[in-house]
C-alpha cells in the first residue's frame, strides 16, 4: 500500500519534471555532456524549483551521482534530527521523479533514489543506465 | 513564398506533420525524412564549438524547383523540420528563427499539458492553430 503510493508519486514527478524541462532548457545552449547535464540540473533547475542550489555534487565518473542537499526545502519545517525519518520516503518520491522525468526528456535513462539519515539533510543517488 | 511542409520529429518517428495541401505531399515527406540524417549528422559534428540550439540547414535544392529545407532541435531531443518553397524571395533568416521559436514555445506548452503523455502524436487545437497561422501569414 504504502510502496504503491510512493510509486504514483514518483510517476507523477516524472511527468512533471518532464514538463518543466522542457521549459526550462528552451533558451539554453545545448549541453557537451553528461556531467553538463547534471550541473544543470544541481544548478538552473534545483534554484527555480527549490529556490536554492545543490550544495554538494559526488560522481565516481561511471554513471553514478550522488547530490546532497544540505537543508531540502521540502523537510526543513519537518525535523531537525532524527524524528520523523520514517516518513521522510514519503516526501522525497516526487522529487526523485521529478529528477528522473527532467532527465530522461534530455535523453539520459536513470534511476533516482533519496536517502536521509538526518533532517533536512538529504542525498539523491542517481544511478545512470547505458543502454 | 510558401512554407509547405513542417514536421515534429521525436527520435526519428513523427509527433506532427502539417503541410499545405498540395500536390506531391508524398515528396515533401520523403525530403524531410531524409533531411533527418543530416540533422542527425550535424548534431554529432557540433560537440565542441558552437554551444547553441539552432541550426540552420539549407539544402536539397531540386534541378526543377528551389525548395530549402530547415532544421532545428531542442535540448530534448526533438527535431524541428521545415520544408519551404523559395518561388519569389528566400525568407530572411530571421523569419525563419522566429517561426522556430514559436514552434518550440508551443511544443513546450503541449508538454506541460498534463493529458498529453510524450511520445504521443500532437492533437492540440491550439497548437495546430499557432502551426495554421504561421503558415498562412508566410504565404
């Protein structure tokens, strides 16, 4: 029950994030690469939804990233430790989407996931698929 | 001076054709179609220099008559083409530029449309609307 809400939720961030990519790189050059594509995404993106940028972006240049936010918007008025962390699943999975959606309308297939061990700190793992 | 034929392209299959109801529509598609490889050509060519989202491809011009044909792509991957047939005088480049811009401002409209699911063929009144009036005012 719970899994399949967290499902639809993330299915509906990725229509989103679709959407909003596409509005958002209408006037952009076009990107060189692949961690072009993730800095813009830390950067453009995260500062117009979120209204603040990724603080630390982590590759290990095979496919795999890893953004930390440091204080997530979505959990600050939550916690501010380890209470609630339960449910913080719950509040992530849009966003997860949302990043997947952005992503894969710029033609990169992934599978994003969120982890928090303490609020509202919160990493995003995104795990690149080659074809 | 006529814009005949503009096609959406995403991954190589259409989302939306339009063209002006002549004769020969069939040559005007086949054209385009072959115009993608050159599109497809340019975007891997382009990788260092030129950062920027347009091109413009002029081209395919036939022994019997001048058509040009255009090319332009956005960050999404989605491939702008357009046919136009140069009887008077070519369309100023900033014409062309403009007519693209609202193309891919109404793609992104469609996109954001939450009943539209990506991938689908376009059926929006008002993008064939826009599509309709640039099309008659080129003409």
């Amino acid at each position: 029950e719970n899994g399949r809400c967290i499902t639809k939720l993330e299915n509906m961030g990725f229509r989103v994030g679709q959407g909003l990519i596409e509005r958002f790189t209408k006037d952009t050059a076009r990107f060189k690469d692949e961690l072009d594509i993730m800095k813009f995404i830390c950067k453009d993106f995260w500062t117009t939804v979120f209204k603040k940028q990724i603080d630390n972006l982590r590759t290990n240049h095979q496919g795999i990233y890893v953004l930390q936010d440091n204080k997530f918007r979505l959990l600050t008025q939550m916690s501010a430790g380890k209470q609630y962390l339960e449910h913080a699943s719950k509040y992530l999975a849009f966003t997860c989407g949302l990043i997947r959606g952005g992503l894969s309308n710029l033609g990169i297939k992934s599978i994003v996931t969120a982890e928090v061990s303490s609020m509202p700190a919160c990493k995003f793992q995104v795990m690149i698929q080659k074809l | 001076m006529a814009v005949s034929t503009i096609i959406l392209f995403l991954q190589n299959y259409p989302l939306y054709i339009r063209s002006v109801p002549t004769e020969n529509e069939l040559k005007f598609h086949y054209m385009v179609h072959t115009s993608l490889d050159v599109v497809d050509e340019k975007i891997s060519a382009m990788g260092k220099a030129l950062v920027d989202q347009r091109e413009l491809y002029l081209g395919l011009l036939y022994p019997t008559e001048d058509y040009k044909v255009y090319g332009y792509v956005t960050n999404s991957k989605v491939k702008f083409v357009m046919v136009v047939d140069s009887s008077n005088t070519a369309l100023r480049d900033n014409e062309i530029r403009s007519m693209f811009r609202k193309l891919h401002n109404s793609y992104t409209d469609v996109m954001c449309n939450p009943f539209y699911n990506p991938g689908d063929r376009i059926q929006s009144r008002a993008f064939d609307g826009m599509v309709t009036s640039m099309m008659i005012q080129v003409c």
